[in-house]
C-alpha cells in the first residue's frame, strides 16, 4: 500500500520534470527529427555563441569529410568533425583550437584554463584517448575542487565517442562509464537520444564541475523526434535524472547510450509474450539516479541492468548494489546483469559480436526475471 | 658496398659550429651546414651527425660531426655503382617492395567488398622504409610498428597468408583473429605490435631494446645485442611518450633505432601546422644521439642509413633517430576520403615510387633484366592470390575462442609453491577456504 503511494510520487516528481515525455509522445507526428550529431552541433554552437568563455579543443586533424561509403564500413574517427562542423568557420581559430596529438598535453592545459575561468570543451577522438590523459582529468580536474576546499572550480566538458563501433579492435572500443563514475567530483553523462544529447551537453557546458559527456560512434548518424522544447536555446536537462523511456509493469530494465534503443527493441519483442517492460534511460550514470530506479522496482519487483562495458566492477553491479541496500524487500527475482564480455573486444566479426550484448540477450534476461523461461535455479511459480 | 659504407664515416669533418656545442661535450653537434627546408624538395642531403667508432663503448667523449655532402656521395655512387647492392640484395629488396605494395593494393579491394572491417591503414608509398630497415634485421630482432603495421609484419617474415586471415578476422590469423588490422604481433618473428595510439609502441620498443641489454649484461646470454627498431609518425613526434623515451634510450644506452616515418600528415592534420620545429631529426642530437634524415623514398639510402644506425645499436653505442621523409599514396585509412591533400604534392611524390626507383636503378645498373623483375611481380601476385584465397578458406573463431587468452595462466589461480600452475594440480579446487 505504502509502496503504491510512494511510487505515485516518484511517477509525478518524474512528470513534473520532464514534461517533454508526455508532449513528445502526442506530437510526435508533427515533431522535427534531428540527428543526434546535430543536436550535438547545435547545442555547441548556441553555448558558444552564448558565452565567450567557451571554446572547443580537439584533435582537428584537417576538415575530413566523411565519406558517406565509410558510414557503413566503419566508424571513423571523421565522424567527430561533423560534430564541430561549421564551428570553426563561425569562431575562428580562436575558440576552435585545433591541437597536435597530444592529449596528456591538451587536456591538462584544458584544466588549467578552467581553473582560470574559461570553460573548455576538450573532445577526444575516442575515450580509448582519454587514457593517456586520464591523470588530468581525475587529479587536476575531478579532485581539485574538493583540494581547494571550495575555492578553484573546474567548469570543463571532456566529451567524445565511448564504446564499441564496429569492428575497430581492442584498443579502440572500451566503455569508460564505470571507470569515470567511480570518482568523485566528476558528472559522467550517456545520452542517448537527440534530445538527451542537446539536453545534456547544454547542461554540462553551463555546468561549473568537470564533466564527461560520453556519447556513442554508431549513434551520430541516427535520427529522433525533437519538438519544439528541445529546439529552444534555452533548454537544458537537470544532471541526475534519468528518464523512463517506456512505462511498464513487469521488469525493468535499465540502460544506457546505445543499449536503451537495443532494450526498446526487446521491450516490443517481450510485449509479444505479455511482459510488460519499463525502460529507464539512466542519462546520467553519475551521479546516478537511484531514486527513479528505485521506485521503478518498486512497482515492476524486477531488474535488468544492461551496459556495453565489461561486467565487473560495471554500471549494472552499482545499480544492483543500490537496490538491494534500498529495496531489497520489493525484489520478486534475482537482478540480472547484461553487459560486454569480460575479453578485450576481439577484432574478427563474430567474436565481436558476441563479445556485446544483444537485443536477444536482454530478451533473454528480461524473461528469466520473470521466470518464464527455464529457471536457472529453484523457481517459484510467477 | 665496403667503399661506400667507408665513405659515410671516414670523410674529412667539416667545420663545427662551436656555438651549439655544450660545454661538459656530451652532445653532438648540430651540422651547420644543414640547408634551409623544402619539404617538397626533391632531393635532399644526406647528413648523418654520428659519433666515430669508439674503443671504449663507455665514454662519454665529445662526438665528431661528419657530414657527408651530396656531392661526395654521388661521385661514389658512380663509380662505385654495382657495389651499393648485390643482385640478390636487390631481387630481395625489390620482391619485399612489391609484396608490400600488392598486399596493400589487395587489402583495399578486399574492404570494399566487405571481407575486412574496421581501421585498416595502408602502407602504399611507404615500402622503402620498411624494406630499407627490415631486411638488415635478423630473426631475432625486434620490430615495434603502429596501426600501419601489415608491411612492416610482412617484411619482418611473417608469411601473407597469416596477415590476410588476421585482417579477414579468421582463426588461421597470426593472432588468430583477436587482433586485427591494427594488432599484428608474431612471437615467432618478433613482431611486438601493432598499437592504435601513435606514441603507445616507442616506450614497448624501449623496453625491448632494455630486455636485450639486459640479458647481455646482467643475465651474460650472447654476444652481440638484438636491436629493436620502433617504427612511428611525424604526429607521434610531438606526443610526451617519444621525448621521455628518446631520454632513456640515450642515457642507458639502448640499442634501439627510432625510425620516424614522416609522410608529412597525421591523419588530416599537416605536420608542418602541428609541429612548432618540423625538422624532427633535430630532437636527437637536444637527447644527446645523432639525428639524420634520409630521403625515405629511396630505399637504397634508407638501406645505407639503417645499415650504419643498426650498426651501432648492435654494438652497444646507445640508439639513433633517423627521419625518413616519406609518403602515403593512400589516406590515413580506407575510410579516409583524402580530399585534404594537394593534388600536386601527391604527383610529386608518386613520381618518386620507391619501387619504380628500384626497378630503374636495377635495370640500369644491369643487375637483373626486365623479366627476372617480372617474374617476381607475377610470383608475389601469386602469393598475394593464395593468402586471399586460404583467408577466404579459413574457418572463423569457434564461439570457444571468445573467452581465451585473457590470462596466460589457464584458470587464472596463479602458480603453485612448486612452480606450476594451481589448476593443474588436481586437488587444488576441493574446498576452499584455507586457514
């Protein structure tokens, strides 16, 4: 009973902040449809034109094009150009700095720059880069607010593409969520749609703490629904909520980045069967939103965690820890974990694929919560 | 070939400009008479700043700058001019250009119908370096390459047909399938990699280069040091790694030989817009080792500057940074559009074709006749035709193969007090808790 109560709140303190949900659904006929890499452009470029503080540094390396052929084939690292595309013509060099390969180098002199008041937006090729630079971002740029005791704040985005593309090897396609978000005094963001790109990146630029905005290679390229909210200047999504994707009564499942369109695609697979599967897209994996997981299980007694990344020390082992400390008595079945195989991604086609998780896999998962397949261990009837 | 080696170490030393000398004599000196830059030019002076031979491989006496003018050299070349290669140096040097080049050219074809996917980086226009050094290597020596590895994994000895399975992702690959384009290692011919971020093999090639100074010296195994020779970018040249290495290398000594393939482009990004000094060669001597560029589109000078840098790794005189200037026909990878380059700056240097060059100097030199080059050309087509077809053929990893060689030890127990794996023993895993 109490628990009923308490999940209407939660479900309205959701409505209340995300009004564009109930909006996007009954306009979605009419509703432009924005790419996620043009969301990610246009939230750039009205930041920019916003406040004169913000500048971009990446990894230029020219103004490669990409080939339309080389969408298909493979994920370059030219998709990161479309993402700043216009930008430098409408800045300048200035403000669009165009850096050697250097990250150690760039990304420290990024930090100092934020500690002097500028807002810097490094961007890495891939967050594979990122751990060359990693020193910078954990002990100059996370730790430093809490080392000055309040006094030197660090308003930087370290954004780029995270995860696995397609068939670009080990070193090339680790998923860094777990890593980043374990350290305090960092925001790590995994947006997923258009609207969550925009959102988000606005937000993390205005944001005044470090931030790493973990976007997806195979994502770019695809198109959502954006209405008119989202089109504004001014919109920008609040750090820390996630978003429930799709209402439902019978398991949750919980995703990120590119994993919430392959668990949409179950949700409709498993709607077939009768289960009912509610989506949360956790947006912001810290600092995480356990309160709307939370009451989502509340209501659902069930969970499905699924990330690309590998499974120990992951996402989906916080999420797991945090429902059982705080809703433990609401589980009807043991958490399942989805996530990438616990290998460095191997490089041939099959292996790779079954290196990440599937939709059948969450399908899979998805079902055995809810006992309907065979039980892996000793299983009440449902 | 005796005489023309002779001629890079014995001539008169040119003047030194003593202004850039240190004062405690550790460095070598800049040469002075280094000519203004042209990039493009199209022929280049051979300068080789070395330090002579040395009787005590420990002293820490002042080098002695020898320059070798184009002019001496050429006047040698002539009428010495059987004697830079053998015949059977050249049908070598030219079956590795052209096996490299066709691979390459096979690769490309392969991408776009599908067989490959992901980074594939190719070596078109680069041959002359990787044959110019590789093939004065022995077996045992090692070779540290980046992501644009697959000639240099070929030249190295590693046969065409476990690199074509590897890129088609096959189990028959010589890292059966887990590497890819990108990761080429081969225990066997001592290819140590294949690394995706410019600058990740030079401290690895390091490494090598410590392990085999330590074993002649700590642990007294063998004679003559294995040299390892780290192949990278003009983009790595301004990465923190390349310096910090560059430091240890020469203050321990280490036989190795960086080779910096400066094509002028990382990526999209010009060199001569990302480098604040563009005349790399001129960081080794700030590191106190000689620093020389070399005209990397001919493979006959790249063959004489490797010899002499090989040369003294081997014998213990610490390493040597040679800046080949080079080119890539192709883009960064088969998914770059190379629409960034100039046209004729890429018809400059296709005029130069490394093999083409060969082939001219073998045929006018009258080392080998037109058809004994053609019948390499069709007998690398052939092996180039075979490794496609056994790829093709290969099976795919087995579904088995996903979870393997995470760790070399099988269960991941670690060893036992008497040296062998924990798993092996079979009692091992019975209870489990020890007090």
């Amino acid at each position: 009973m109490l628990g009923i109560i308490r999940q209407k709140a939660f479900g309205q303190s959701l409505q209340r902040i995300r009004p564009v949900a109930s909006s996007w659904r009954g306009y979605s006929s009419t509703s432009k449809q924005m790419m996620v890499r043009e969301a990610l452009n246009s939230a750039l470029d009205e930041e920019m034109s916003a406040d004169p503080k913000v500048f971009l540094m990446e990894k230029r390396l020219g103004n490669i094009r990409v080939h339309i052929r080389s969408y298909f084939l493979t994920s370059n690292c030219g998709f990161m150009f479309m993402i700043s595309k216009g930008l430098l013509e409408k800045y300048g060099p200035e403000r669009v700095l165009d850096t050697p390969i250097t990250e150690a180098g760039f990304t420290g002199i990024g930090v100092g720059a934020a500690f002097y008041g500028l807002k810097p937006i490094v961007e890495f090729m891939t967050f594979n880069f990122s751990m060359q630079a990693i020193d910078h971002i954990i002990n100059s740029a996370a730790k430093t607010n809490y080392m000055s005791a309040g006094q030197i704040s660090v308003p930087i985005v370290f954004r780029g593409p995270n995860g696995a593309a397609a068939g670009v090897g080990a070193q090339h396609s680790q998923c860094y969520a777990s890593w980043y978000a374990s350290c305090p005094g960092l925001k790590v963001l995994a947006p997923y749609s258009s609207e969550d790109a925009r959102g988000l990146l606005k937000a993390a630029i205005r944001d005044p703490d470090p931030v790493v905005f973990l976007e997806n290679e195979l994502l770019y390229g695809e198109s959502f629904p954006v209405s008119a909210e989202v089109l504004d200047s001014s919109f920008c999504l609040p750090i820390g909520k996630a978003k429930i994707e799709r209402e439902g009564k019978d398991v949750t499942i919980t995703a990120f980045s590119k994993m919430v369109g392959y668990a949409l695609k179950a949700a409709e697979i498993l709607a077939k069967d009768g289960i009912s599967a509610e989506i949360i897209n956790l947006r912001s994996i810290r600092p995480l939103d356990r309160p709307a997981i939370n009451a989502s299980v509340r209501k659902t007694n069930r969970l499905v965690t699924v990330e690309e990344g590998f499974p120990q020390h992951g996402v989906g082992a916080e999420i797991c820890a945090s429902i059982i400390e705080d809703s433990f008595g609401y589980l009807d079945a043991p958490v399942e974990r989805i996530t990438g195989a616990d290998v460095p991604m191997p490089y041939a086609a099959n292996l790779e694929r079954m290196a990440l998780p599937q939709v059948e896999d969450i399908v899979r998962a998805a079902r055995r919560a809810c006992y309907r397949s065979v039980p892996m261990a000793a299983a009440q009837s449902y | 070939m005796a005489s023309a080696f002779s001629a890079t170490k014995f001539t008169q030393p040119l003047p030194l400009n003593t202004s850039t000398s240190r004062s405690h004599g550790k460095q070598s000196v800049f040469d002075p008479l280094k000519s203004s830059t042209s990039f493009l030019g199209s022929t280049r002076k051979l300068r080789f700043t070395s330090f002579p031979k040395l009787n005590q491989p420990n002293s820490h006496r002042p080098s002695l700058v020898v320059a070798v003018s184009e002019a001496v050299k050429e006047k040698k070349l002539k009428s010495t001019s059987n004697l830079l290669i053998t015949k059977e140096e050249g049908l070598e040097l030219y079956e590795d250009m052209v096996l490299g080049r066709a691979f390459e050219d096979m690769c490309a074809q392969m991408y776009y119908r599908g067989k490959m996917f992901g980074f594939v980086h190719l070596y078109n226009g680069q041959e002359a370096v990787s044959t110019g050094f590789i093939k004065l290597l022995k077996k045992e020596d090692y070779v540290v390459s980046t992501y644009r590895d697959h000639v240099h994994a070929l030249s190295k000895g590693v046969p065409a047909r476990a690199v074509m399975s590897e890129l088609f992702g096959k189990t028959t690959g010589c890292c059966r399938g887990q590497g890819g384009s990108m990761h080429m290692f081969s225990k066997e011919h001592n290819l140590l990699g294949g690394f995706a971020f410019i600058g990740e093999g030079i401290p690895v090639a390091t490494g090598a280069a410590f392990t085999s100074k330590y074993k002649r010296e700590v642990l007294k195994e063998g004679d003559s040091e294995d040299v390892t020779l780290a192949f990278f970018g003009d983009g790595t040249c301004n990465n923190g790694q390349f310096f910090e290495c560059l430091n240890l290398a020469a203050l321990w000594k280490l036989p190795i030989v960086f080779v910096v393939e400066n094509n002028l482009w990382a990526i999209g990004m010009s060199h001569l817009r990302a480098t604040s000094d563009p005349e790399i060669w001129k960081k080794g001597p700030a590191f106190g080792m000689p620093g020389v560029h070399v005209d990397g589109m001919d493979v006959l000078k790249v063959r004489e500057v490797a010899k002499a840098a090989i040369g003294r790794a081997r014998r213990g005189e610490g390493p040597t940074l040679v800046e080949c200037e080079t080119y890539r026909f192709r883009g960064h990878s088969l998914a770059d559009p190379d629409e960034l380059r100039d046209p004729a700056e890429k018809a400059h240097y296709a005029a130069r074709d490394p093999i083409i060059s060969l082939k001219k100097y073998i045929i006018e030199k009258s080392l080998a006749s037109e058809a004994e080059l053609k019948v390499i050309e069709k007998k690398i087509d052939e092996v180039v035709e075979d490794a496609v077809e056994f790829a093709n053929e290969s099976p795919l990893p087995p579904r088995s193969q996903l979870l393997e060689n995470v760790f070399a030890d099988p269960k991941g127990f670690g060893i036992g007090p008497d040296g062998r794996y924990r798993c092996e023993d079979p009692k091992f895993t019975e209870g489990t808790a020890h007090v």
